[in-house]
C-alpha cells in the first residue's frame, strides 16, 4: 500500500513550536503586568460595577501606551506601575484627609506639592529612589524582551472604544460622592472621576453661581475707610489640627485642658469647617477669601489652586484699603497648592514660605510667632499690620514624638495611639501662644494688638473617637453629608492693648467663611459693600453661609461677586 500523504505538522505542534521559537520568558514579560493588574483588581475592587470600570481604565492605559509604543509588554509595564503608584498614593491621601485620589489630583504634580511630602514623610525619598533604580532597568529590558508590535490603528481604536463604554457606564451609573471616603476601588474610582468632572465642568464651571441678577454690589472708594480710634495690628494664626478633644466620650485630657479655645471673654465658640482630617488649604480660602470651597463642588479639593488670580477679594485687600500693610507666614513651599499665588490674589502684599523663613522642615509655633514679632518690630509708626501666622507643629503623623526636647514637663494621660502625642503638640502649642502673648506686652506696650484664632480641621483620628465602631460606609456618608460633629472646632478672639469691638457677628457659632467679617468688626474695621451684604446674608441666616437654603445664599452671593468683578473667568 502506498503510504498516506504527509499532511503537516499538527496544530498543537505549531503552537509548541511558536513558543519554543519565541521564547517562553518573552511571553511571560506579556502577560505578567496583566495577570498582576488582575489581582489588583480583585484586592482593591469590591463589586461588579467597580471591576467593570477597573477594566476600562485598564485598557485604555494599555491602548495609550501601545498606540505609542508598539510594545504590549512595556505598555502593560508601565500601565501596571501606574496603577501601583495611584494605589500607594490613595492610601497615602486616604490616611492624610480620609478620601483616596480622584481624576484632579493630576494638578496636585508639582515640586513644592513634592517636597512638602518629603518633609512629612523623610522616608518616602528613599523609596522613591529605590523605586526608580529597580524599575527603570526594567522597562529597558521588556523593550529588548517584547517579541511584539502592535500596529497603532487598532490600538488607538481600542482606547477610543475603552473611552467611550467608560463614558457611558459613568454616565448611567455616577459615582456617588461619598465612596471617595471608602479606602478601596482607586482605579475605578480615579477614571470615574475624571468623567464626572468633565461633565461638571461643562454644566457650570468651576464655581457655582446663580443666572444674572438684577441687583448689583457697589464698588467701594478707595477713600471710604474712615476708622474711629487707633486701628490695632491685626493677626490671624491658623491652629493647625486644632480641636477640642472633649467633644469625644471616654478621652482623658490633662488638668487644664480647654483654656486654649476660650476667648478674652472667657467663652469657647464653635467654627464650623469645610474639610475634616486634612486639605488646610479650604480653610485658606474662607478665611482669606472669605467665602465657601463648597461651592467648587468636586472642585473644592483645589480651590486655591483654581481661585489664583481670579478671586481678588478678601480679608487682606479689605484691610490694605483700610491702610494695613499685609503678609503671610507659611510653613511649606509657596507653590504648594499654590499658595503664594492665592495669597496674594486675596491682597497679601508678602507671602514668606519656608525657604524665606528659613525653616528646617516642621518648625514649632515658637518659630512662627518670633518671626511675627520681629515683623510688627520693623513695621513703620502709625501704620498698622495684618499678619496671617500659619502653624504646622500639630501636624499629622502624631506616630513619632515632635520635637522631645521641648515641653519635658509632660506627662500622657493614658490615652492610646496618637492621641497622647497629639494632646501633647496641643499642649506645646498652648504653652507657646501664651509666650507669644506675653512677648506682645512686653514689647509693644503701647502698641494695641487684635488676635484671632481658629482650628483649620479636627484630625485625621477624630471620627474613630466620635464615633468608635461605626463601619466605613456610614462614616463616609457622614463625611459626604457633612455632619456637624465631624467639622466643628473652635475660633477665640484675644487682645492685648485693645478691647475688642461688640458686633452681633461675633456669634457662639460661625461657619469658616464669615471669619474675616468677625475680624474686621471686633477691630472695627469699616466694611466694603461685598462685606455689608455678606453680613446681611450672616445675620438673617444665623452664622450659616453655604449650609443657608441649601447653598441658595452661597450661590447669589457668588454671582454677586462675578458680577461686581471680584471673581473672573470661573
């Protein structure tokens, strides 16, 4: 019999001949950046929905880079360490302010943003580096490695296609508001974010403000301000942290504790902020600016970043027109959330960072209220000063003991980790604020000196004290729905050489944006039209700004603002 025709190598062996011939290492170098992006997937995303678009964004990172690159090997690297990054950094924020990283926190890169990090956390430089010496050999080698090329048609069409379901699914199904509280689905929740924010953006911009209004604020004169009496050097310290402890049950506090919230009156009042556990920089803006970050809405994260040059109007620019020379003294790098930038927008005419200050990382209060004091010193006769005094020394972490050489005196309550170590930075600042009060008499004895204190935000432990046991779902809707217990700290008004002026806006408790209006009226400061007819919203609304009428007060205000050319191009 004739033997049969040879038919060819079997499919099987084409397939075991292809991977012999590629190389089963280069195949790996493929799939691995995938299969490891699954498990990420399945640790951090909890549900469908969130794995839905876990998957999206994944895919569009990979078409990104492989329209690019060619490369689906160093494509699926570098989406990988991208997704690890957005991780670490969720986390990070997470412990820091209690929510992880949206889409926005993409304006957040920058070099003073950077090494205000490092000088929280020293150790983060290290890693850094490390990070980059393992990783960049390894990029180069799944260049070499990758046994394929990816035509950038397709790719580009797959990115588009990924785009577009994304899109949809955010559109149908929006992220609500509070999950960015939840320490978990961060790639989900990080693309989520960013169609959310472009379809925010396009329905009313940055700010929030009504239609045209009939009504129009008049401009004030340059020569309106008539002061009755001596006008006194005015400062503002931002108490960083800074709260009172006793609102939680079961906390022990030392023998004492509580004097440093009163006033000269001998009265605690309530200041109801803007941020829990962290982003200082909301409270920036009410009290400069005078007006609330809530209405940026999912903005709000970056309202001083969005608010350089085009909020000009505040507390500073309202007191230069009353002739006070104004400046700022900030303990981080003045790009941070551009800080120098919306200072000086609100009318501060210098802004001193860290590096003009001199400072070594986190300085004590001490270091801030010497430089205040050596201001005021050089400040010309007769001309009074606006000094906004920014804290740092309560910062968090409160894992390791600030400065131990200083207050050795102390003794901890019992209490466990950190509050201890905060109620201890709590007591330095205390003891250090009245030095600072004690150097004002003793200098200027003839000089009259107006104080205002406020608590930026409780810490970022305060609500496993207010509320121990509470599972993280209802925590963050508690955050979202900004229960008063979890934003609530304290403002106190002090004087040395002056008695603070009697005003009905000197109120028990005040939301942060009417701050700079207590300010100017216990000085007795003349207030611009903007600031009348923010008053008038203050008294008929009983301290509330934003919360009055569901932002309805907020919103007019703003548009009143627009309008009078205080606010541009939001």
């Amino acid at each position: 019999m004739a033997p049969a025709p040879d038919s060819g190598p079997s499919a099987t062996t084409v397939v075991t001949r292809g991977i012999a011939a590629i190389g089963f290492w280069r195949l790996l170098a493929v799939a691995m950046p995938h299969l490891a992006a699954l498990g990420i997937m399945l640790r951090t995303e909890t549900d469908f929905g969130s794995r839905t678009a876990f998957l999206l964004a994944w895919g569009i990172l990979n078409f990104f880079f492989i329209a690019w690159l060619r490369r689906p090997a160093l494509s699926g690297a570098l989406s990988l360490t991208l997704v690890v990054v957005l991780v670490l950094l969720s986390r990070l924020k997470h412990d820091i302010v209690q929510m992880t990283a949206n889409f926005l926190d993409l304006i957040l890169i920058d070099r003073d943003t950077a090494a205000f990090l490092f000088t929280i956390f020293p150790n983060l430089r290290w890693s850094v580096v490390l990070a980059a010496v393992v990783i960049l050999p390894l990029m180069y080698a799944l260049w070499w490695l990758d046994p394929f090329r990816i035509r950038r048609l397709p790719a580009a069409a797959g990115l588009l296609a990924c785009l577009s379901a994304l899109t949809g699914y955010a559109v149908i199904w929006p992220d609500e508001a509070w999950h960015g509280y939840y320490n978990e689905g961060y790639l989900s929740k990080f693309a989520l974010s960013g169609v959310s924010a472009v379809a925010d953006f396009s329905s009313h911009g940055f700010m929030q403000s009504d239609a045209a209004l009939a009504e129009r604020l008049k401009m004030p004169l340059e020569d309106s301000c008539q002061v009755a009496g001596r006008r006194p050097h005015i400062i503002m310290i931002h108490d960083e942290s800074s709260w009172d402890i006793r609102q939680a049950q079961g906390v022990k506090v030392p023998a004492g504790y509580g004097s440093h919230f009163k006033s000269f009156d001998g009265k605690e009042r309530k200041f109801l902020t803007e941020s829990s556990g962290g982003a200082s920089w909301l409270a920036e803006y009410n009290v400069l600016a005078g007006l609330s970050s809530r209405s940026f809405g999912r903005f709000s994260y970056f309202v001083t970043r969005i608010a350089s040059g085009r909020v000009e109007r505040g507390l500073p620019m309202a007191l230069r027109r009353c002739g006070y020379n104004t400046v700022s003294l900030y303990p981080a790098y003045g790009a941070f959330m551009s800080a120098r930038g919306f200072h000086t927008t609100t009318g501060i005419q210098h802004f001193l960072d860290a590096r003009d200050l001199g400072a070594k990382g986190i300085e004590p209060d001490s270091f801030f209220y010497d430089k205040a004091v050596r201001l005021i010193a050089g400040q010309p006769a007769k001309t009074p000063l606006f000094t906004y005094v920014y804290l740092a020394a309560n910062h968090f972490p409160w894992g390791t003991k600030f400065r131990p050489d200083l207050l050795p005196s102390w003794r901890a309550p019992g209490n466990t980790p950190p509050v201890d170590e905060y109620l201890r930075r709590q007591a330095l600042s205390a003891e250090q604020y009245r030095n600072f009060l004690a150097e004002l008499k003793k200098k200027f004895p003839d000089q009259p000196f107006l104080i205002v204190r406020y608590g930026d935000h409780q810490p970022e432990f305060s609500s496993n004290l207010l509320d121990p046991g509470l599972d993280q779902a209802s925590v963050a809707r508690k955050f979202d729905g900004y229960d008063p217990r979890y934003f609530t700290t304290y403002y106190a008004i002090d004087a040395v050489n002056f008695q603070p002026v009697k005003s009905p806006v000197v109120m028990d408790a005040i939301e942060a944006p009417y701050l700079p209006l207590v300010v100017q009226e216990a000085a007795g400061i003349p207030l611009d039209p903007s600031f009348e007819e923010q008053k008038n919203i203050m008294l008929r609304c009983k301290g509330q700004f934003y919360t009055c009428k569901d932002g309805v007060e907020a919103r007019r205000f703003n548009r009143l603002l627009i309008q009078a050319g205080f606010v541009k191009n939001l």
